[in-house]
C-alpha cells in the first residue's frame, strides 16, 4: 500500500516544538513507529512531540487531541502543545471562538486566545496524591526523597495530567538535567515516568527552570513543567501566587491560588512552517 501525502504544520512554544496534523478534516493514525520517524530531527520532521487534532467526542467540547511524545509514548497533557493547539486551531480555520474547550487524555481544558497573541491555558486542579501523579510513597509529604548513586535527593511531586519531579536548586546552569533527570525519569518509584524540573527561585515571583522530559529529554521550554514548579515553590513558601520563570526558550507566566483550584499557564505559540509528509 503506497503511502499517503499528509499537511502538517511545525510549531513552538518557546522552542519546545511540535508537529501538528489536522485530524479532523481528514482521519488520521499514529503509532509509536509513525511518531519516531516524524520527531527524528535527521530523517524526519523533527520535534519534541506530535500533536493530533481530532473531533470532540463528548458534549460541550470543540475538539479532542492527542500528544506524542519523541519516542513515541502517548502522553496526557502538555502545556506548551496546548497553546499551540488553540492558534493552529484558529489559524486554520477549524474555530473562531476566543475560548476554545478540548478534551484531551488529562481532562478538559480551556484555552483563551489572548488581544496579543498569548494563550492562557486552564491546566486543571493540580494532583498530589501519590497514586494520582503516580508516584510509590505511603503517604503524601512536602518533600519526597530517592537515592541516587549513594546521593539523597530531596524533591517535590504534582500531577497536571502527567507527573512532575521538582528539585530546588542554586543554579540551573550547574544543575545535572541530563544524567540526574535520565535517573529519576525511569526511577521504579515512578511507574509511568516523570518529568524532571530543576527550579532555581530567584524571588518571590521570578524562577529560572530548567525541564528533563519523559520520552524526550531536556527542552527548551515545558509549560506543564512550568506550572508544577511554581505550584512545589509555592507550597514550600517560596513564591506568590503568581510567577514568571525563565525557560531556556523564554519567559512564562504561571498563576495558582492554592489546593482545591486550577493552575493557568500564560505564553506564546509560534507557527514555523507548513509542510507535507508521506504516512
């Protein structure tokens, strides 16, 4: 069976780039294989995840959608991906509307298309149960600890939709992302992975980050990764309620008020290019 030529359309979110394919005007489907092949940055496309926009499946929603990450893993929720989801909606013509309402594997989310181009996302109520970031602990604690190669390493967890790993840190310059974050990223303690943050606080409402992703590895930029910083600098007494962290792609703007309410995440989303592929 000859393949089929398929338009998609590169996009970023402070360089955590994406490729996203219109499944609602034509029904599409990825597998893990098909994913691996578009991210790779030498034979394929090139990203850090594949977004896949479809029809809404339950009432009161304008679309539904899907995130891959590079290795191919379907993954719940992504914050950045988000932003970018609702401009290609708009830029393509698939809704006008200024609050676009998807429903994605983490939930419902609704994503504001801002006067200057911004979007705010509405990342949903923040998870810190263990057993709803997953993470294997017998109770729920301020701070959780793993041992690394002899070494203690004290951190923080929250789930948006997916699990998050949070170290405070000096400096995110010095901070080990890619060997620390690839050993606590497969740690058994965390039976679907995590994503690992390296927060450096600067004050009260400035952080820099720095994010080691499940399935993709450091970033320029990750919006779920942003939002569970502040939420873990927050209940340690560190920020207000709301923060701007520099991303090594850029800046994003992160409100919570605090348990019981959802956290919003505000930044841009850029279109690069459009294209075609063979599937």
């Amino acid at each position: 069976m000859s393949p089929t030529r398929v338009p998609f359309v590169k996009m970023h979110g402070l360089g955590n780039d994406f490729v996203v394919f219109d499944g609602v005007r034509r029904r599409l489907k990825l597998d893990a294989g098909r994913v691996r092949a578009i991210a790779d940055r030498h034979f394929g496309i090139g990203c850090d995840q594949v977004l896949l926009v479809e029809p809404a499946t339950k009432p009161g929603a304008h679309f539904s959608y899907r995130i891959f990450n590079a290795d191919g893993g379907e993954v719940a929720q992504c914050g950045n991906g988000a932003r970018c989801f609702a401009r290609f909606v708009r830029e393509q013509g698939l809704c006008d509307a200024d609050d676009v309402i998807v429903d994605t594997r983490a939930g419902r989310m609704i994503l504001h298309l801002q006067p200057n181009g911004d979007v705010k996302v509405n990342m949903g109520v923040p998870r810190h149960a263990p057993a709803e970031i997953p993470y294997q602990a017998a109770a729920e604690a301020p701070l959780y600890t793993l041992t690394i190669d002899g070494t203690e390493i004290r951190f923080g967890a929250v789930s948006l939709g997916n699990p998050h790993a949070v170290i405070v840190v000096d400096d995110v310059d010095l901070a080990p992302v890619a060997t620390l974050g690839r050993r606590i990223e497969s740690d058994p303690a965390f039976p679907e992975r995590v994503n690992v943050g390296f927060l450096a606080p600067i004050d009260r409402q400035q952080g820099r980050l720095r994010v080691f992703e499940r399935g993709s590895g450091e970033t320029l930029a990750c919006g779920s990764g942003a939002c569970a910083a502040v939420i873990v600098g927050i209940e340690q007494g560190l920020f207000d309620d709301t923060v701007h962290l520099d991303l090594p792609g850029g800046r994003l703007q992160v409100q919570w008020s605090g348990r019981g309410r959802p956290a919003f995440l505000i930044g841009p989303a850029v279109t690069v290019f459009e294209g075609s592929i063979d599937l």
